[in-house]
C-alpha cells in the first residue's frame, strides 16, 4: 500500500491502518484523530453513534503508540479504530441498549468482546445506536432516535445494528461490533453494502453482552471487506469459561481462508425457500448473478430444500419473545437505570411497574407481553414447546443440506433499504425483513452478508447471505473472499466506494 | 390478610377425627465456598452488600456459571436419600417479580430435578418404644437463594406498611438444594413428631456428608410445612402451606397449631383453602399469607445461559462408593459400643451432641467422660448463648488435656468445671486457663498442715470429737481447709493428713 501520506485516512481498510501503524507510517493516535473528526463533521447527518469517547479513544490509542515505540509487538489490528454496539458493557461507559430505561447505567465490569478488543489493542470510538434491546431491523427503534443510511440519509441502515453498520458504511471507523439474534449483523450489512459475519452460536463469548434472547443471541464482526471482517473476528473469537455456552474448540482459521478465497470444486447449497414471493426484483437479479459468478470461479452450486424454514419466523418471534421477557425483567428501577413514580406515595411493585411504562418503547412491550403470554400456564406447549420442535426441525433441515453442500446461499434480505417510517407501525412487515436469516440463528450456524452489487430499480446494496455448518466459520471467508475479489476485479473497487459523499 | 385469630381445636380431639397428611419442602444452604452461580464468597454475617458481583446481582450481560460442588453435594445428598440421579437435566427459571431477586428470576429445576424418587427413614419414640416411618422423598434439586430484604417502619416488619426497605445481595446467588417429600400419610397423632423428626434427621445426614453446617439460627435451613386433613377412609382434603418454618421446634409446633386449625374449620362448616401460611415463633401459630387460588404463574422455561447437567455414571457410581456412614447406622453402632440405653442416645440426638462425643472419644477420652462434659457444663453453655453445642469455644482437646490433667491428681473435678468456664469465655487453651487462673492443686504437705492447724484451733471442739474416735465428725474440717485452699487441696489427701496429724485411723 505504501506511505499513506496524502490521503484520507477514515478511507482505509482496517488491515492497511494496521500495517501502516505497525510500520510507523501514521501514529494510531492521527488515525484516531482522524476518524474523530469524521464523526464529527458527518454523525450529526448519519447519527451511527450514542456515545463518542474520544478522551479514552485518543488514550488507548497513545497507548498503541507508545507500545510501538518501546519495540513491543503489536497485534493485527492494533490502533485501528472500533465502533461498539451499545448493547456490550464497557466498564466505565455508558450502556443503555437504545432504552431509556438504561440511561445514565455506567456498567462496573468489561464485556469478554471488550476485554479481547482491548487485549488487541483496537481502539474502541464509542457506542454505536441500535434498535431498543435489538429488537428490530431498522433502528427506528431507538429510544435515542433512527441511525440514517449513509447511501440514502432518508432511509433505514438496517437493525438492530444500524449504527454499526452505518458507522462503517459512513468512514466513522473502519470495524465495528454487532450482535446477531436473528439478522442483526446481517441484513444492516446488506442495506449498506458492508460486511458483516454471524459467528457459530458460542463462537464469541456472550459475557457482558446484554441478552435479548440467550439461546439467539451472538456478537460478531462488522467491516467494509472480508479481510478485515475475518482479523476482527479472529480478535473476539475463542472459549471464555464466564460463557457456559462458549465453545470449548479451536477458532476456525477464518484469516487463513480470507487470505485464501477459492471456491473451486467446492458444492454450493441455492436454498429453495429463501426466494421468491416477497423477494425484490433487483435483490433476486443480483442474486441469481452471485450465483452465476461462483459457478464462474468453479464452484458447483445446486438447489437444495429446507422445508421447515416456512415456520421458522413464527417460531423464532416465540422462542425470541420468551427468552426476551425473562431476559428483561431485571430492568425494574431498583437498582440500576431508571427508576419512575418512586414519590413517596406507590409500592414496589407499582415503582417497578411505572418504571417499565415509562422505560421501555412499543416494540419491548410487544415482545414482552407475547412472550409472557407463550411462557403462561396453559399456554406453554402449544406455544413455546412447539417453536422447540421447529427448531429442532430446522436443524434436521440444516443438517441434510450440509450433507449435501459445504455452504448454503440466500440474499440476505428480501429488500434493500427500506424508507425511514415506511414499516415502523406495522410489526410483520418489519419482521418479515428477517425471513432469510432467522433460521440460522434457530440452528446455530456461522453466516455471513457480503455486499453483492446495487438493485437496478433503487441503486441501492444488495447482501449475499453464506451459511456453514456450526464451527466451520472459515468456510464463510473462503467464499467471501473469492466472491470479493471477483467483484472488485469486476469494478475496480468495493462497492462501499459507490456510496455517495455525505 | 385476616388479623384475627383462628379457631382451634383440642389437638387429641382433633386426631380423633381427622387424619392428617403431612409434606415437607426443606431448603438448605450448601457449605460451598462460593457461590452456585460465580465464584463470590459464601461466609454468613459480612457487611451487606459487600460479597457481590456482576452475575449474583443480575447486572445486565453478565452469566452465571455452575458450581461444580454445589452438583456434587447435590447428588451426594440424592445418594444418601436412596434417589435416581438423571443422567441429564436442565436447570430452569423461575420468574416473578421481586426487588429481593437481582434478576426477577430465580434459576432452580422444574420439571428436570437432579435427583428423583428416595426415602429416608426416621425413628420417633412412642408409649410402645420406637416406630420407624418411611418418608418418600419426590425430588432434590439445586437453586439458587435471593437477597435479604430488611423492612423500616410500619409495624408489621413486612414489606407492606413499611417505610422504606434495604436489600443484602450478599445471599443472592447462595446455593440452595430443596427437598420435597411425597405426602406422608398415615401418621395419625404423630404427625408433628414425625415432621420434627424428619427435618432432624436430614439436618444430620446433611452434616455427616459434610455438604451443609445446617446453622437454622442463620437461616441456612427453611421449611414449608403442608397440611391437610381427611376424615378416615375418605379423600384428602385441601392443602395449606406454611413458609419459612426455620427450627426443629416450630416444624413440630407449625403442623400440631394447622391441624388443630384446620379441624375447628371443617367441623364447624368452613372449608379450608388452598393458601400460603406466615408461621410466627412467637405464639405458635400462623395467619394467612397469599391465596394460592390466585397463584402466581412462574412461567418456568429451561435456563437458556446454561448447558444441561449430564452426571456421568462413573462419577455417580464414585460418590455412592464413597458416602459416609449413615446417621442411623452411626447411631445404632455407637449406643452398641458404648452400651447406653434407646433413651440415652435419644438425649444425645436431641441435644446435637452425638457427633462431638463421638469426635471427643475418638480423640482419647472415655465415653462417660465425654458424655458427662459434654451433656453438663458445654450443653448448658451452648444453651444460654442459644449456639450449637459444635460452635463452643472447647474442642475435644481440651477434654483431653483435662482428662489427662484429672488423671495425674493436677486438677480436681471442681477445679476442671473453672478450667472449663475459661476455655469456653475464650480466656485461652487449658493450659493458658490453668496458668492464669492460678488453679494448681495444693499438695504440698506444709501449707495443707497449716492450714489443717488452723482450721482445728477455729473449731476445737470438733478437733476433740476426732481425736476422741470420731472419725465422721472430720469432714468439717477437710470442709473448712478446702475452703481455705479455694477449692484447690486434694480432699482425700487433706483427710489422710488430719487423721494422721490427730493419730487417728478410719
């Protein structure tokens, strides 16, 4: 890449900032400045961001340069810039889930994704915005107000991690961290043409991450290129004994295979049920081109069916709900957060139940009150019980596949970005966005979204969606890799450098 | 919430026309060194909130993590209740709102219990000697315990009416195993007797497995009591339970005062209902609590943050090989050896005194010995500061050495009960007693003949009587020397002295 004086440093991959830093060509605290200043002059548009910490970001980042300084080795992404989900506790930091009923909680204790970031060196900017408890798939939201799309500012970044998406879509910061219960990291990653990885469930320890619903839930990696994704994924990744359900196994080698992007001989998995009806007409063409050029690269790429997957929304928007009502019943104003109606004159469980009102938006109380009612006695199996066996269904229908290919491919999402309050009132619509990636959080599975091209119709990104068997993450770098490069071969760069200037 | 009290029936009336059921829930804390779900500190009576962290106080993000131990004394404890231990079970939440519960849920077993299906035997004495009752246990399962609420202001000491409430997380996260028996019939009139002596008995065996101290007083065991009445050969009747019953003594109380309630109500027309009961130590009895017919729904799910519990049969099979002796085999064992009677050993057991004295004679002293300390001095010592016999000051040592000490003639009986009165007011080990207090045995000749002389020109008319054959008449003057010694002469020696001094012969 060479001396990189001269350009914009909030244009660069996170691996070239990487090896510039290491070589001494820029300081870790000038990228910082950098991006600093980008957030600055463009987050008042975009609004990616809750919370900017620039005080410790210029610190750490110091600490980076000083680490170089003293001859110590430096990590792969040492003193690249991060932005964080709001959803991961930092000690010290502001944490509120997009929900007024956290504000103002500073969590005493580092999330195991924090204490890995720092480990590395990377340098965290602040706290990105998010769907309130990430429930959502636009940001609309937030009780802070929506994350705009860099590519459209009128339209939505996706959810629930709009704000890291929109964060490296907007040159805020070359990575960031998301969370994933049912499309999270993936459908924001489609609708603005970033990368964005759903590790295998227990690939990343959940310590410290703010459960929406446990047995869904996973952090994972958000970038502008595959590389970049797999370094950061490779940072967070591995056993954490704070986990129960952390994987107790050896990473995959995903920079390995983002190094080594081939897809020659490999069988590819064209998944049935994930087209068609309620699939946009430009997502379907770039995905019906995706397929084409992975056939061009030499992969063999075959129809395969999954037939449980016609369910799996509705057992998902069980299971999620369920846990979910658990998951929050500890926001009740008495420790931590806010607390309202506390005046003197109503009882604790009225001071509980004001606060709930007060705290949390439409969308939390939807979800809580259907998983209340799944979880009810009398209730239970005909709903709770049944999404498990659903589940369970799903699974077989992943495992069949599997036998038959290494990875499965779907678009993503059925659309591209959607306008800023065109779904927001109506919830199925919304959850419908989530039809494609849903069912690997049901499984468990490691996927990801890989920018694909723009729809003809709105000019706007289209994600391909790679699914591999649960710990064979390495498998999603190897097809990202080579589809990648195939692309930029095709138009001279990343798509993300056809995103209009802000 | 009714103030009032309730009607009671005579209790022998009440038998004679009702049959009672009875069922046991017994929570005990486990003596874990940390926590069931993070590796914070257990110790009881440290300063509130100060042995907490981000997973027993349910911060959001954090996750718990089983304690292995809390698994194994566990199944150690199904083991010696004769229960099947599940290959695999899943742990579940509880939920309910609650500001003693960090989470507003409470991670216990449901429907998958760790150990399932056992009985322990009890024994109560009866007019026609000892009768054994088998209690069938249903489940033991693990969960974890809540924060303690304090109440200030109102009257009632309850969260209701007061005026503002703290809450001590330092409980929150303490291991908890419960035990639920089946319903236990047919006990008739010893119904009380039997739930006192059930709890009793799973107090030892918690003990001899070393997984619990078992210290009611802390609150580290807890019962809830069920009753409910039949008429002979007629269904059971509906059930009340009383919460929180936390000694042997109010268990017993707690089921005789519900059975005497419930059959004033039956007979007099009511029903009773299905309802939880506040037990108050005070009077003996208990006021309704909530009706169970508006129920909480717990909404039980398996807790998605842990992975199920799956005992290899290897490790099953290994603790079963390795489970102490049972209380009632150690029992029946030591009144053999020592050839004391079914009423002896009873004592002893009620007392809490059979596992000192058995640790006191392993340790070198004679049984008798070790029965007398213990049963007199240390019992009545326990008692009056309301502790059990096992938290005194004195270890089976100190009997020793004093055992030891009474056996060389350097310490006579009198001056033993001082050394003890030391020992047990923390003054010091025996010898530091001995030394401080002075307490030597006066056996030198000179000083006892001084005072032998003495004593005889205080009284001689009594030294007269002696020397004229009256030998009887000595003891007023061994009396007066003792007393001039402080206790601390050798009576037997002071009397050989006398008679000799006076050249008379017994």
């Amino acid at each position: 890449m060479g001396d990189l004086m001269g350009h914009d440093l909030t244009r660069q991959s996170a691996s070239t900032l990487a090896d510039a830093i290491s070589q001494g060509e820029v300081s870790a605290e000038e990228v910082t400045k950098a991006h600093l200043e980008r957030i600055a002059e463009v987050d008042p548009r975009v609004h990616a961001f809750l919370y900017v910490d620039s005080d410790d970001a210029l610190a750490a980042a110091k600490g980076v340069d000083a680490k170089r300084a003293r001859g110590d080795r430096l990590g792969a992404l040492a003193g690249v810039p991060l932005a964080l989900k709001d959803i991961l506790t930092m000690k010290g930091v502001p944490t509120t889930c997009g929900s007024k009923i956290l504000e103002g909680w500073r969590p005493p204790y580092d999330s195991h994704v924090v204490e890995r970031l720092r480990t590395s060196d990377i340098v965290i900017l602040g706290k990105t915005n998010m769907d309130e408890f990430a429930m959502g798939s636009s940001t609309e939201h937030s009780a802070y107000g929506p994350t705009r799309n860099p590519w459209d500012l009128e339209r939505i970044p996706g959810g629930s991690g709009g704000g890291s998406s929109a964060a490296i879509a907007a040159f805020e910061a070359p990575l960031a961290i998301g969370t994933d219960t049912g499309g999270s990291i993936r459908q924001p990653a489609a609708v603005t043409g970033t990368v964005g990885v759903k590790p295998t469930y227990g690939g990343v320890s959940r310590y410290g991450l703010v459960a929406l619903a446990s047995s869904l839930d996973q952090a994972g990696p958000c970038a502008r290129n595959v590389l970049d994704t797999a370094l950061l994924h490779a940072a967070i990744a591995g056993h954490d004994p704070r986990d129960s359900t952390s994987i107790n196994a050896a990473v995959p080698d995903v920079v390995g295979a983002a190094l080594n992007g081939d897809v020659r001989g490999m069988r590819i998995g064209l998944v049935r049920e994930l087209s068609g009806a309620g699939y946009q007409a430009g997502v379907e063409q770039r995905f019906r081109e995706a397929v084409e050029l992975l056939e061009g690269l030499g992969a063999e790429v075959i129809e395969v069916s999954c037939p449980h997957f016609e369910y799996a929304l509705g057992a998902y928007y069980l299971i999620l709900p369920s846990e979910a009502s658990s998951n929050l019943a500890r926001f009740d104003g008495m420790r931590y957060g806010l607390r309202a109606g506390d005046d003197g004159s109503h009882s604790v469980e009225e001071v509980m139940a004001i606060t709930r009102e007060a705290g949390f938006g439409p969308e939390v109380k939807r979800r809580i009150m259907l998983g209340t009612y799944a979880l009810s006695s009398g209730y239970y199996d005909a709903y709770y019980g049944q999404a498990q066996k659903i589940r369970t269904l799903i699974t077989r229908d992943f495992d069949a596949a599997f036998t038959q290919v290494d990875v499965l491919i779907s678009p993503t999402a059925p659309t591209t970005a959607f306008k800023i309050g065109e779904k927001v009132d109506d919830p199925i619509a919304m959850y419908l966005n989530d039809v494609a990636t849903i069912p690997v959080n049901l499984a468990g599975n490691a996927a990801m979204s890989l920018p694909i091209g723009l729809a003809p119709e709105d000019g706007l990104p289209v994600g391909l969606q790679i699914i591999a068997p649960p710990m064979t993450d390495d498998r999603l770098y190897r097809v990202g890799s080579a589809v990648e490069s195939a692309l930029v071969d095709k138009w001279g760069q990343l798509l993300i450098e056809e995103a209009p200037a802000l | 919430m009714s103030a009032h009290a309730d009607e009671l029936m005579d209790y022998d009336q009440a038998v004679s026309l009702f049959d009672p059921v009875i069922g046991l829930e017994t929570h005990v804390e486990l003596g874990t060194n940390s926590k069931m779900f993070c590796s914070c500190p257990t110790e009881f009576g440290a300063e509130a909130n100060t042995q907490i962290c981000p997973v027993c106080v349910g911060l959001p993000g954090s996750m718990p993590v089983v304690n292995a131990v809390a698994v194994e004394s566990t199944i150690r404890m199904g083991l010696a209740l004769n229960c099947d231990i599940a290959s695999w079970c899943r742990f579940a939440r509880k939920n309910y709102f609650y500001p003693d519960m960090p989470k507003d849920y409470q991670i216990s077993q449901y429907d998958e219990p760790l150990c399932t299906d056992g009985y322990l035997d009890v024994i109560v004495p009866t007019d026609d000697g000892p009768q054994v009752f088998r209690i069938e246990i249903e489940r033991v399962h693990m969960e974890e315990d809540t924060g303690k609420l304090t109440h200030s202001g109102g009257d009632t000491g309850r969260i209701h009416g007061a005026d503002y409430s703290l809450v001590d997380y330092n409980r929150a996260g303490i291991p908890l195993i419960e035990i639920v028996t089946k319903p236990i019939p047919g006990t008739g009139a010893l119904a009380p007797v039997v739930a006192r002596a059930y709890v009793a008995e799973l107090r030892n065996l918690m003990r001899s497995l070393g997984v619990s101290n078992v210290r009611m007083e802390e609150g580290s065991l807890r019962c809830d009591v069920n009753v409910s009445l039949a008429k002979p050969g007629e269904p059971w009747g509906t059930r009340s339970e009383t919460k929180n019953v936390n000694s042997l003594r109010s268990v017993e109380r707690a089921v005789h005062s519900e059975i005497e309630r419930q059959s004033a109500l039956l007979t007099s027309g009511g029903r009773v209902i299905q309802e939880t009961r506040h037990f108050h130590e005070d009077t003996g009895r208990s006021t309704s609590g909530r009706s169970k017919e508006q129920a909480e729904d717990y909404r039980y799910f398996p807790e998605p943050d842990l992975v199920p519990v799956a005992p290899s049969l290897e490790w099953i099979e290994q603790l079963r090989a390795s489970l102490p002796e049972a209380p009632a085999a150690k029992r029946a064992r030591l009144q053999e050896s020592w050839g004391i009677t079914d009423f002896e050993m009873q004592t002893l057991v009620n007392t809490d005194a059979l596992d000192v004295i058995e640790e006191t004679v392993a340790a070198g002293v004679e049984q008798s010995a070790a029965r007398k300390w213990w049963m007199g001095e240390f019992a009545r010592s326990a008692k009056e500061q309301g502790i059990e016999l096992s938290q005194l000051r004195v270890r089976p040592a100190d009997i020793v050495r004093v055992e030891a000490l009474i056996g060389e003639g350097a310490l006579t009986d009198k001056m033993a009960r001082q050394v003890f009165e030391g020992v047990l007011a923390g003054e010091g080990d025996v010898d530091s007693v001995i030394a401080q207090r002075g307490l030597v045995v006066v056996s030198d000749d000179t000083s006892l003949l001084a005072a032998i002389d003495e004593a005889l020109a205080a009284q001689p008319d009594v030294a007269e009587k002696i020397a004229s054959g009256k030998v009887q008449a000595a003891g007023a003057i061994v009396g007066a020397v003792m007393k001039a010694t402080q206790g601390q002469a050798d009576a037997a020696k002071v009397r050989a002295l006398l008679l000799e001094k006076l050249g008379v012969s017994e």
